[in-house]
C-alpha cells in the first residue's frame, strides 16, 4: 500500500484505482502460491543434491587420470565450475519461488489488485522487453497484484501466470511522490535572471513536501546499496592477489601479472564509480536539507512572451525532478 502523498507508478503508468478481487480469484491466487513453493521445494532438492552427483562424477574421473593427469585436470575444473554454477542457479530460482509465494499470502490478505490504466495505449515496441514476450499488440489496461507485483490481468483478460513467472519478466513498481498542486502555480511567477547571459531564462522556487524529501533521501540509499559491496569485495580481491603474489614473486608469470591488474582495474573503476555515487549522495543529502527546488523555463524565441513547460531541479545537485509536472523519469525506476 502506498502512503499519503505518494503514488505507486508501473513501466511509467500510474496507479489509477484498486479493484476487489472475486472468491474464485481468491482462491486462484492461493493455489498458484502453493504450486510455487511446492516447486521451491522441488529446487531446494536438487540444489543439495548437485554436491553429491559431483562427487559421483569427480570419483569416475579416476580412471581418467590413469590415462591422462592432464585431461582428468581439466575434467575436475569443469566438474568443479559446473557444480558451483548450478548450485547458485538452484539456490537462486529456489529463493525467487519462496519469495514471490510469500508476497502472493500477502496479496491473498488484501485481497485486491491495482488498476494501471495509460492516457493513450502502449505500443507494443514501448514496453519493457518482459512484456514484450507476451507478444501485446497493444496495452491499453493492466491490473496488477499489489505485493508480488504478477501482472493479473491485460487488456482485460487473464494471463498465464505459470509462463510469466520467471525473475526476469516480473516487471517492478515504484513509489513515487506526488508533484504538489502548488507547483504548476509557482511556475506561473517565474522571474527572470539579472543576469543579462541569462536574460530568456526564468526562475523560482517551491518548497519539497516532506514525501519528497523521503524519496530522496531513499535514492541516497538505493546509490550506495550496490556501490559499496562491488567496491569493497573487488578492492579486498585485488588487495589479497598483492598481498599473496608479493609474497612468491620468483614464481610470477606474465599471465599472473595481467590477471592481477586486470583485478586492479576493475577495483579502481568501482573505487571511481563510488566516488561519484558518494559525491552525488552527498549533493542529494544538501538537495533534502534545503527542502527546495528550483523551477525553471526559457523564453521559446526572442522577443516572444511564451515559456518552455516549466522543469523542477535540485539546487544542489542539478538533477532534474519534474518536468510539467510529471515526476522524471528516472524517479519512476525501480530503486
């Protein structure tokens, strides 16, 4: 459920009501969250048996190493990769199928579905690449349910929920803070600069709600989610290759010394993106603090008494937040 002041957005739809669900669709919803963690379970199993068919397959190599240590080498690494591959992707599909069952008991709770309706239809080519293997003419409505995000029905009709629940084609909604009526009448008074350079640009400034001030302050967060733990582990990854390589040098090879600052590279790079992300959470905690923004419009030609639609910036930052009103873009990606 959304809070007050905020409105919930979806491939750049907003939200434009709430339907109750019928019994029998009630009970549909039940039934697909108990397939699914049934089939949980199912990846479960095989994760914890992939361990031991390694070990059956490492054993039968034996006989291979009797004939070749060279072959039975390579033979143990692709057991080995193999094995860790599967491993991940059982234990990955596994907590994809227990998580979308437990957000499907919520939805069975609340028992209601959200109504995604466009001005104008979507087009097929528009849609995000996961709709668009539903093979959609058009998009005209969509309905959604609330906690797990599975796409319930399109264009009216159901869709199948056994063929679309794959982690890649669950398309994610995000809150997002309303744009305060206010707004499009402070861009009404704008005032143009002193500044002779910038004579056909026109200015004010709006106070942010407090529910803007909260969607920044979550980007902040959402910047440094992923940007701190890639950081650390490549920096800790190329410290140890130094720290183990420095200490038997006599036994480095070419191909060790480019394996080492390839490490150290992609460490720097994610040591500078960082940076930048740190940086820019720093701007967008001034942004917050101010608890303003800056509108801003040009005159369309010279001489002319028409303005651009207004666009809303961020002091401190310069990120563009609203443009005529609609929140940017990039606030409607999932964060």
């Amino acid at each position: 459920m959304t809070s007050a002041g905020t409105t919930r957005w979806w491939i750049g739809i907003p939200c434009s009501g709430v339907r109750a669900l019928e019994s029998g669709e009630l009970a549909e919803v039940a039934a697909l969250r108990s397939r699914l963690r049934s089939r949980g379970w199912v990846w479960v199993v095989a994760m914890i048996c992939v361990f031991p068919l390694s070990a059956l397959v490492a054993a039968a190599s034996d006989g291979v190493a009797e004939r070749s240590q060279e072959v039975a080498d390579i033979l143990t690494g692709v057991v080995v990769v193999a094995s860790l591959a599967l491993f991940a992707g059982a234990m990955l599909r596994a907590r994809h199928l227990f998580r979308l069952a437990r957000t499907l008991h919520a939805d069975v709770g609340e028992a209601t579905v959200e109504v995604y309706q466009p001005e104008e239809p979507f087009a097929s080519a528009s849609l995000p690449r996961p709709l668009q293997r539903m093979r959609l003419p058009m998009l005209k409505s969509a309905e959604v349910l609330p906690a797990s995000g599975v796409i319930w029905r399109v264009n009216g009709e159901r869709t199948a929920h056994e063929r679309w629940l794959q982690p890649s084609t669950v398309v994610a909604r995000t809150d997002v803070a309303d744009v305060p009526a206010g707004a499009m009448l402070a861009a009404d008074w704008v005032q143009p600069y002193e500044d002779e350079a910038l004579r056909n640009v026109y200015h004010n400034n709006r106070f942010l709600t407090n529910e803007e001030c909260a969607e920044i302050q979550r980007y902040r967060r959402g910047l440094l989610r992923f940007s701190v733990p890639a950081a650390a582990l490549l920096s800790l990854w190329a410290g140890a290759v130094a720290v183990i390589s420095g200490s038997f040098p006599p036994a480095l090879k070419a191909e060790d010394l480019f394996r080492w600052w390839l490490i150290a590279g992609l460490a720097l790079y994610r040591d500078l993106v960082l940076l930048r992300c740190l940086f820019l959470s720093w701007q967008l905690g001034r942004d917050a603090n101010s608890g303003s923004v800056a509108i801003l419009r040009t005159r369309q030609s010279e001489g002319s008494d028409s303005l651009s639609e207004p666009q809303e910036r961020l002091p401190f930052s310069g990120v563009l937040w609203s443009l005529n009103g609609i929140p940017a873009e990039w606030r409607l990606r999932v964060r």
